[in-house]
C-alpha cells in the first residue's frame, strides 16, 4: 500500500505492506519500522479523546477508526498552526470554548427528567477533536469566529434545565459566533460522533432572536418596491 503524508511543505510517499489496519495502526508500523522522525498524535486508540484528527484526501477523519486505502494522502487538520507533520497546535480549543463560555458555571444539581437529558445528550457527546473546525470555511475570513465545536457546546449547556446562567452565555456568542456562520454545513459529516452543528446554531439563532437580540442577517434598512406598494 503506497500512503502519502504531507510533512510541511513536503508530500512524503511510504510503501507499507500492511492491509485492513487502521491508520493509526499504519503510522505506528511506519514510525517504528520505516521512519522514526514521523510526528503527529494519538491518545485513547478508542474514538474518544479526538486527539487524532486528521485529513485523509481532504477530509477530516480520525486516525483509529480510518482505515486507509492505496494512495491516500494525509495532511494535518486545517485552520491550526502546524507543529510538526501531522501535529498541530491544539490551543483553539481552550480559546474557543472560553469566548463562548462554553462550559457549566450555574448549576442547580436539581433533578431533571430523562427527556430533558435526551435534548443534551449528543452534543453532550462532543470529543473536541476539532473537524469541524478544520472543516469550517468562515476561518479564512474571521479567524475569531468561535466557530462549531464551541458553539454546540453553549447550545448544549444552554439548553440544559439545571443551567441558570445562560444569559451571559448568550451574549458571547453574538459576536463573532452564530450570525458569523454562513450555515454551509461542512462541519456535519466531518463529526464522528453524529452531530450538526449546523442545527445546533440555528437553534442558538432562534432562542437569541426570543431573548431580544437582533438579527443582523435581516436587512430592514433598504426598503424594496413590490407592484406600487414601498415597503
């Protein structure tokens, strides 16, 4: 199997005779028998600390689940500072959630129904391995936007009944947050764990339109002339 790794500004081509692994399982065999200078990172082997991402013929997936084929290219994920190889510099995460304050600061402990809980449970599933953002174009254009992963988080906690403090949580995300998203839905198949960030803010758009915040993408300012009549 021919597998080609971009290495900076470098595309490296290994021949391995390896069949049905996965890519880490490849990596692995590429660093310990072919090339020991190959950098890049992985944790649990098991999908769930998303530390693995990656992008296999331009698009996102995770090392221990991918299971490549011959020719593949791999690059590190997109909209992040390159380390080394398929390292990247993983800061966005803190940065991101905390412009959202995408975390619980006010909660009440109280007992909720199971059906409450089934409204958070799969954005409550987000491993932070940060496809979507490496999926997500408005970066190119705003690199301050605060972008998907962040974003299902607040809809996660915002969304939560035993959440008293969603006001504040709600106003950090009006700029650079959810009017920024251009709602193309790149960030939905990159996710491996099944969730849209796309419907998560949407939903964020229409609760923060109940709370009294503006919806700049509407434009009342032109007027428009429909048969004679001005509007």
């Amino acid at each position: 199997m021919e597998i080609i790794i971009q290495r900076g500004e470098v595309p490296q081509t290994y021949n391995v005779e390896l069949e049905n692994v996965t890519l880490l399982t490849l990596l692995n065999h590429i660093k310990t028998k072919i090339d020991p200078t190959l950098t890049y990172s992985h944790g649990c082997r098991s999908a769930v600390c998303g530390s693995c991402a990656v992008r296999v013929n331009g698009r996102e997936q995770l090392m221990c689940e991918y299971k490549p084929s011959d020719g593949d290219v791999v690059e590190p994920i997109r909209n992040a500072r390159v380390i080394r190889d398929l390292v990247v510099d993983g800061s966005m995460v803190e940065r991101f959630n905390r412009a959202g304050e995408a975390w619980s600061e006010k909660n009440s402990n109280e007992r909720v129904s199971a059906e409450a809980m089934e409204r958070i449970e799969t954005q409550s599933d987000c491993i932070l391995c940060a496809s979507c953002f490496s999926a997500c174009p408005v970066y190119t254009a705003n690199p301050d936007f605060i972008g998907p992963f962040a974003l299902t988080r607040v809809w996660r906690y915002v969304n939560d009944p035993r959440e008293s403090g969603i006001e504040s949580k709600m106003a950090a995300v009006q700029s650079n947050g959810i009017w920024d998203c251009t709602l193309c839905g790149a960030c939905v198949p990159v996710c491996p764990q099944g969730i849209a960030p796309k419907q998560d803010i949407t939903m964020l758009r229409t609760k923060s339109v109940m709370m009294g915040y503006p919806d700049p993408t509407m434009n009342f300012g032109g007027g428009f002339d429909l048969g004679g009549w001005d509007f």
